[in-house]
C-alpha cells in the first residue's frame, strides 16, 4: 500500500503547489510605520500574519480590514499562503510572526512529529468551531450518506481489486486530516498510520484550493476540507457533502491563532494585543448581520478567491448536500459564541489520543505536559482581562462525538487512545 508520503501519483495532487513561498500580502493600509519598532519595551508591534484560503481566515482578515489591529497598536500585513507546509516552514523561520493554524499542527511541531524540526508553538486563541465538512464524488451518490458503514465495502472492493480508493486532506496532523481519519474508522475502514500502515485506502495532502479541481479531474473518491470548498464542489456538480464536521463532532475546535514561543517570550504585549484585535473582531463575526458584508471582504483574489455566494450560504446554517439533502444548521461556524477562544487544554489531550490512535507517536505521549506547554489560557486570560471584555473559561466537560465514543479530559486519556478497534497505533 502506498503511504502518505510515497504514493507514486501524489504529483498530481501537488503540482504547482510545491513552493513554500506566500501566495500574497496585503498591507494594513494607513497603520504605523517604521519597521514594527512601535511596540512597548522595544518589542515589536508588527505582525505578518499568515492564512490559507479557507473561510476560517475571516478573523485575521477581519481584524486587518476593520481595523481592529491597528486600534491595539499592532502593524499587520495579511499574507496568504500556498499550503499548510507552507504555513508551518514560514512560522518556524520568522517570515511570519503570527498565522491562522491547523490545531494539530503546534501540537506537532511542538513534538517534532513526523521527522519535522521540533520548533515549540503555542495558541492563545482558537479562532472558529465547526464549519468544516466530507465531500464525496459525485458516483457515490445514493449509496454513501453521512453513515461510513455504507462506504466499506466499496473501499474493500477497491482494495481488493488493487486500486484503493483514494481521499485527501489538507496536512497530516491537522483537523481535516483526523476529521476524515475519524468518519472512516467509525465504518470500519482503516486509514493506516502516516506512512499509510495497514491501511484500506490511499490517503494523500492536498491543498484547499485544490481540491474541487483535483476532483474534477477523477484524482479522487472524496476529501475533507474547510468551506467554500465543499459547497463549490456542489455548485458544480462534481461531488456531494457526505457529512458536516459538526455533525461528527458538534462545536468542535478548528483553526487557531499560533505563534512559535520564542517570539510570544520576546512579545508578549504585541501577542496579547493582537489576541484583543481578533476577540473584537470574532464579535463582530458572530453578528449574522455582518455576514453579508464579510463574504464580500473574505471572498476577494488576496484572501479566498471566490465567489461571495460561495462562502455565504454555508455560514448562515443553510446547506445543500448536494445529493437532495437540505438543512438549516445551527451549528453553522462560529468565531466567539459558545466559550469558541478559550485554549482548552482538554482539545489538545483528545488530539494527542488521535495522534497516538494512528501512529503519529512511537508510545503515549505527555498528554498533560504538551496541552500545557501549547495551550495558553494565561495570555488569553490575561489580555481578556486587560481588554475588559468577558471572554471564555476553562471547560474540562467529557464531550461526545457521533461514534458515541466519550472523551473524559481529566480521564485516563491512554486507555481512550486505545479504545478505538481500527487504529495503526505503535508501541
């Protein structure tokens, strides 16, 4: 079985996609300048912030075009990046201060996971919840909904046949990558380790932007990725949502706010600003009446790149499924409701249990010590409480997903890790 990094079409997947340069920068029009000197105690106040076309970026872009950066003294310059590789490397460097993330990649890079440098980040702030979503192509339609039981056993024929049927996700540790990894394994359909171990299917990293255009292509049988992709899969009539992200696990945290610790450790006036500009500014998304206003903002060629009625349906709870389903959602994406910032160290313990789960780790991991060192509730705190504002608290409740597995955060988090019947845990 080809593995994640060796499949022998994964070229296709990513040509043109390779470079780890930005996609594109947008200043902060009218803001300070003067290098990013402007910051207290001689640290800097400039921030180049990173994104990826997805509509979770709306926080940063929002913070940037509204101003609320610039109210909290921080420079800010949007610059979109070319895939989540990309994201990671920039960080790491320097050429970025501060990016729209990937939960699991601080936790990742923070463990030096999968042969990558280890460079500790952290995350004071989690920017949305929910909002994500499984597209199928458009042939499994009327055989495979939201239930993966009904996928197995085409998987199993593909396989059997010798051509395993192939997913993507956006970037190995992260959320797409476990969302997807998650709704198989609940049909019995192993995604294998990260070098594709006892796997059942072919599991590849795509970038966002690319995946309708990879699915028009035949490249693949179904991705999981943030909107507006799924819905311009559905516009064209090339696939189908199989299932929201909420719908496997309801207000699940999504992207975030990280820097490295190095620079929130020579920064920490301009970190704790930048968290009260992106708390102003996920208010201000959570006004529905905004909304409209947002996609034509979001939508344009530096940010997303789309059609403002692409973004706009999906983040009002109105979906259409693509395959005669349709719903209105009150789980649609949210940016500041339902304690949505507050660093729970309780996400970071479940995502360890899922990196253990697939063979990320070689054995259990510190749960307790690594949730501590990347999850930052004290400068989140700290800022809220500088801000005067009522932000979130510390919410240590066992959550449910749609398996009907229960995760206990003050529980025993290894025998979580191996409860699950399909994994491809080591150790």
């Amino acid at each position: 079985m080809a593995g994640l990094f060796s499949n022998p079409t994964r070229r296709t997947f990513l040509k043109g996609a390779a470079s780890l340069a930005a996609g594109g920068l947008v200043g902060c029009g009218g803001g300070d300048s003067g290098g990013g000197a402007g910051g207290a105690g001689g640290e800097t106040n400039k921030l180049e912030i990173g994104i990826i076309a997805l509509t979770d970026c709306s926080p940063f872009v929002i913070a940037h075009e509204k101003g609320f950066f610039k109210k909290h003294n921080v420079e800010s310059v949007i610059k979109k990046q070319a895939n989540w590789k990309a994201v990671q490397d920039n960080l790491a460097a320097g050429s970025i201060q501060m990016t729209h993330m990937l939960i699991g990649m601080p936790i990742a890079s923070t463990m030096g996971l999968l042969g990558s440098e280890k460079v500790a980040m952290i995350i004071p702030w989690l920017a949305n919840r929910n909002g994500q979503a499984i597209t199928l192509k458009a042939d499994l339609k009327g055989k495979v909904g939201a239930d993966p039981k009904a996928l197995k056993p085409i998987a199993d024929a593909a396989k059997a046949g010798g051509k395993p049927m192939t997913f993507a996700m956006t970037f190995p540790p992260g959320t797409h990558a476990m969302w997807m990894r998650y709704w198989l394994a609940a049909g019995g359909i192993n995604p294998g380790g990260p070098k594709g171990e006892q796997s059942d299917i072919t599991l590849i990293p795509v970038p966002p932007p690319q995946m309708v255009e990879n699915m028009k292509l035949g490249q693949m049988d179904g991705f999981c990725v943030g909107e507006p992709w799924n819905a311009r899969a559905v516009e064209e009539g090339i696939g189908y949502t199989a299932i929201t992200t909420q719908d496997i696990w309801k207000d699940h945290p999504e992207k975030v706010c990280a820097f490295t610790k190095e620079f929130a450790d020579k920064n920490p006036t301009t970190v704790k600003n930048a968290i009260k500009a992106l708390h102003e500014a996920s208010v201000w998304l959570d006004d529905l009446g905004n909304r409209d206003e947002l996609v034509k903002i979001v939508s344009a060629t530096g940010y997303i790149n789309c059609k403002p009625e692409q973004i706009l349906g999906r983040l009002k709870g109105e979906y259409d499924y693509g395959d005669g389903r349709k719903a209105n959602d009150p789980n649609y994406m949210i940016f500041n409701s339902r304690n949505c910032n507050y660093p729970q160290p309780a996400y970071c313990k479940w995502w360890l249990t899922q990196l253990r789960r697939w063979g990320f780790t070689d054995g259990a991991p510190d749960y307790e010590g690594v949730a501590k060192e990347v999850m930052r509730p004290d400068i989140y705190e700290a800022a809220m409480k500088e801000l005067g504002a009522t932000g979130g608290k510390l919410d240590e409740t066992p959550f449910k997903l749609f398996d009907g597995s229960t995760f206990d955060p003050k529980g025993d988090c290894e025998k979580y890790a191996k409860s699950f019947a399909v994994h491809a845990m080591k150790g």
